[in-house]
C-alpha cells in the first residue's frame, strides 16, 4: 500500500473540527427546540459558526495534499 | 472502500484520484486559455444571464413560474443576506451580493450536472479573484465611511482593553482582517469544491475499475457506484450551502466595515 503519512496526519486533524462542527448544530439545534421563532436569527449564526469550523479541516486538507 | 481500492491497485495498476487530475489539457493545441473551467465560467455568465433575462422581461402582478423562480432567488438574497445582515444601506450592496451568489451558486452546480461535471471554483485561482473582489470592497466601503486614520484606529485598536495587551492585540487583528479573512473566503470555496470532487472521482472511478475484476469484485462495484449517486446529493446540498456562506461572510464582512460604534 503505498500513501504519504500526511494522509494519517489530515485524519487526525479532521477529529477537532468534527467535534466543533458537532458542538456548533447540537447547540443550533437546543436554540430552536427552546423556541422556535428564533429560528431566523440563529440560522446564520450557526452556519458561519459551522464554515469557521469546517474551514480548519478543508485546510488540513489542502495542505495534506501540498506538503 | 478507498484502502480496497488501493489494494487492488497493486497488481491491476488503479491510480486512485489526486490533485493530477484537476489539471485538465487546453482543447485548442497551444493556446492556455482554451481550457475548460474558463469555457464553464462564460457558460455560466451566458446562462444567468439569459435566465435572468427571461424571468424578469414580463413581469408582471401574478408572476409566471419563471418570473417566481427568478423572484424567489432575488428576494432570498436581499432580505436574507442583505436586508437581515448589512441593516439599512443594505440596497447599495445587492448587486454585487447578488452577482456573487448566483454566479457561485451556478459555477459550483457544474460539478454535478451531467456531461459537465467539474466545478469551476475547484481551480484555486477563480476562488482568489472572487475573494479579491470582496476584500477590496468591504476594505474601500470602510475607509469611505470613516476616513483611512479612524478606520485603522478602529481595527488596530479594540476599545476597552487594557493597554498592555494591545501588543499581542494589534498583530492579530491586522493579520485577521488583510490575511486571514480574504484567504480563509478563497480556501474554504475552492477546498469545499475540490474535496467534494476528489470524493466523487474516487467512487465513480473506484466503482468503475471494480467492474473489470474479478467475478468477485464486480458483485461490489455497484455499492461503490450506489455511494458515489449518494455522495453527489450531498455534493448538492454543499454547494449551495457554500454559495450561501461565501455571499453570507461578504455581506457581514460588509456589515462589519459599515459599522459605527464610536
């Protein structure tokens, strides 16, 4: 098998934005369940919150295929 | 299924997808600009256009279904983006919100659509002039508003913080808002839709390389082809999302350089 360790490295990046990623919907998600008219405010909130997070590992990414 | 697919390239010599495959030949012998993102990218510029053209030539009080198409996606971006984000100056901004969002939106579909298949922003460079475009505008809207001096003041110098820590204060929000933000916008595009390709060349390419193996391997073929129809749904569903957030980030990027506290 053949494979560069930056592959393994991208792997273990990617476990912190995920749990971010998690966190971010999970509390997105108790908001809107608490009261749900607020709804429209929390919506973009969440997804920058979640693009913010998801940007670090799409760069682990980048750089697992650079380096 | 991706460790399968590299075992099996052992001995039957399958190139798994890498970043090679993303740099595609000119058509026209010589000529550098004859390539395909830049045909997708006047292909795109030719369609909005005419799809916009078309919704809004007779509009009327109880709009047609493409009237209502073109209107929904129109009204979405200025109440949503602008009106909800940027406050009451907002209409200055739709324009170029709007451009940006459809553009994008229509680039990133690409990728999906049969017989095109390949998502322009995927090609970093595409990526950068876009962020380029917002970080001149959100930077010229502010200094416009409140002079060059007060609006360095005002990203320098964070109100309410003891003096000491503006040593490590300042660097950082210089490098945030002349490094970070334009790169971050750029990056997230382009690695968000190269992903997703790469993600899609492996199970298409993966599926079809099974099918000339053995008995065995074709039996397990159409579960790397039943992933990949299913990875292209998702594909969808983040390439709106990512036309959504880019247009989402530059209009609170906006927001942020139109704001007066002081």
């Amino acid at each position: 098998m053949e494979g560069t360790l930056n592959l393994v490295g991208f792997g273990l990046a990617a476990i912190g934005p995920g749990i971010a990623t998690g966190l971010i919907f999970a509390a997105y998600i108790n908001g809107v369940a608490r009261q749900p008219e607020a709804r429209s405010v929390l919506q973009p909130i969440a997804f920058l919150g979640f693009a913010l997070a998801e940007a670090l590992a799409l760069f682990g990414l980048v750089l697992a295929f650079v380096l | 299924m991706l460790s399968y697919a590299a075992e099996v390239g052992k001995d039957e010599g399958f190139n798994p997808p890498d970043a090679g495959d993303f740099n595609l030949p000119p058509f026209i012998e010589g000529n550098e600009f004859a390539t395909k993102p830049i045909l997708l990218v006047f292909l795109s510029v030719l369609l909005i256009s005419i799809f916009f053209i078309l919704a809004s030539r007779k509009a009327a009080l109880v709009p047609s279904k493409l009237q209502f198409a073109g209107e929904s996606v129109y009204s979405f971006v200025r109440n949503d983006l602008g009106r909800e984000v940027i406050g009451h100056e907002f209409m200055r901004f739709v324009p170029y919100l709007f451009t940006l969002f459809t553009f994008i939106l229509v680039n990133n579909l690409f990728g999906i659509i049969p017989m095109i298949q390949f998502p322009t922003m995927s090609r970093i460079s595409f990526p950068y002039v876009l962020a380029a475009f917002t970080f001149f505008i959100f930077h010229y809207v502010g200094i416009r508003k409140q002079g060059f001096l007060k609006y360095m003041k005002e990203i320098m110098f964070l109100p309410g913080i003891p003096k000491p820590a503006y040593i490590l204060i300042t660097p950082l929000e210089l490098a945030t808002y002349f490094l970070v933000r334009p790169m971050t916008l750029s990056l997230r595009l382009f690695a968000n839709m190269f992903a997703g390709h790469l993600l899609l060349l492996v199970f298409i390419l993966g599926g079809e390389h099974l099918l000339q193996g053995v008995i065995g391997l074709k039996l397990i073929s159409p579960f790397a082809f039943a992933i990949g129809i299913a990875l292209t749904f998702f594909e969808f569903m983040v390439q709106c999302l990512q036309a959504y957030i880019f247009t989402l980030l530059t209009a609170l990027y906006i927001a942020g350089a139109l704001a007066d506290e002081h």
